[in-house]
C-alpha cells in the first residue's frame, strides 16, 4: 500500500510542509500518482533510516494491521543467529560470506539471492552509518522460508560499504522474509532498537550474544508497552 504526503507527517512526526521540502530537494523518494504524491512504505523506512529521523510508534500498528501474526525481531534474531569474525575484504565478499552462513532451506537459489543483494547495494548503499549495514532489497524478495529471521554478523575487519558518514561497516543485520509484510516489519523494528544508545553500543563494540540478546529484550518490552499516541508534529529545522 503505497502512502500519502499526510500519512508521511504523521509517522515521521513532521510537518507536512518538511514533508514537501524535502521532495523538492529530491532527498526523499516520492511518486507522482494521478497529480499526488505516494510513497513506498519499505523505501520511506530505508530513508529515515539512513537520515536517523524517529519513526511514530503508529507505524508498528499499521504494518502489523495485516492477516496472521508476525515474530518480534527478538524471535527472528534468534532464528537468524549471531555471527562473528566473518571474513571479507569488500563489499561482495562480504555478502557472499552472508548469504552461505544464513539459515535457509535447501531448495533456496543463495547465488539468486547474492546477485540479488549484490545488485541492490550497486544501486545504493545499506550502509546506514555508525559502522552498521542492513543488506536486503529494495523491493523485497519472498522467499520459501517458514518464518522471518534476522542474522546479524560482526565482520573480522571493518569494510567500506560506502557510508555516508564515511565510516566503514564492521555489523550487519540481515532480512530474509516469507513476505513484503514480514519485511517490512522487521525493518521497522531494526530501524527502532538501533535509535537507542545502549543497544548501539553493545552492536558497535560487538558484545557477547548474551549481552545483545538481553538489550533486544529489554527494548522488545519497552515497545509493547509504549503508546501508539503520535506526537505534535514539529516543523523540522
């Protein structure tokens, strides 16, 4: 479901004249439908993302509206598992060493899945700063998996993945998803922990499973009980 520049507002908690702003500075991706603009809901998370702007708590919700239940992102990662000293001295070496470490069935293409991933950071970078990547595809891939998992692998030596920040990437959190949907929620959910200070810090000094586990509990709380209430939109300087 593609969305509106009123829709855009509330789950960035800006103004919609920010929202119109920065669609004329080209900095943030919008489509012209029958004279209004829409945007992509995956695209407008990997945006917000990358520019560390706060996403509503609404946004949950709504991705979370569908049919069927999801897993928490603690319930994927520990499906995904924690890796660490993953080798690579660039960009495809890296994503190659991913993709043979994921856990997927059998039947799964991983060179599908490699060029896939190859040719989405060819695109752009999923490099979102702080050292940390989220490699996945723009428009996701559904793959015969039974659940959502998330991998998320600490390389032995850091890597340029062209950053905007500059600096190089040393972790990396990995999406595979039976559905857009899935995708998009563990998206949102990543997007989310990576906000706060202690989770980061642990990601980026690559803490013990145990200690990254403990924080992703403690945050998976913290999310259930906040409150879907937006804010007062601010105009955004």
């Amino acid at each position: 479901m593609q969305i509106t520049v009123r829709d855009v507002a509330e789950l960035l908690n800006v103004s919609e004249k920010s929202v119109y702003r920065w669609i004329t500075e080209g900095s943030l991706p919008a489509y012209r439908v029958s004279g209004q603009y829409r945007f992509n809901r995956a695209e407008l998370l990997e945006w917000a993302t990358a520019k560390k702007i706060n996403v509503s708590p609404k946004i949950f919700q709504e991705l979370e509206g569908g049919v069927g239940s999801l897993p928490d992102l603690l319930e994927a990662l520990q499906s995904g598992g924690i890796h660490y000293r993953l080798g690579g001295k660039d960009k495809e070496s890296v994503l190659r060493g991913i993709v043979e470490i994921l856990r997927l069935p059998e039947e799964v293409d991983r060179e599908f899945l490699f060029q896939v991933l190859l040719a989405r950071e060819a695109l752009e970078s999923t490099a979102i700063g702080d050292g940390i990547a989220i490699p996945h595809v723009r428009n996701p891939i559904v793959l015969h998996v039974p659940k959502p998992t998330v991998t998320l692998c600490f390389l032995e030596k850091p890597v340029d993945f062209g950053a905007l920040d500059g600096q190089p990437v040393q972790a990396l959190f990995s999406l595979i998803s039976p559905t857009v949907r899935a995708h998009l929620h563990l998206l949102s959910r990543i997007a989310y922990v990576l906000r706060d200070a202690e989770f980061k810090a642990a990601i980026q000094r690559q803490a013990s499973r145990e200690e990254i586990i403990d924080a992703l509990r403690r945050l998976n709380d913290n999310l259930k009980k906040n409150s879907a209430a937006p804010a007062k939109a601010e105009e955004v300087p």
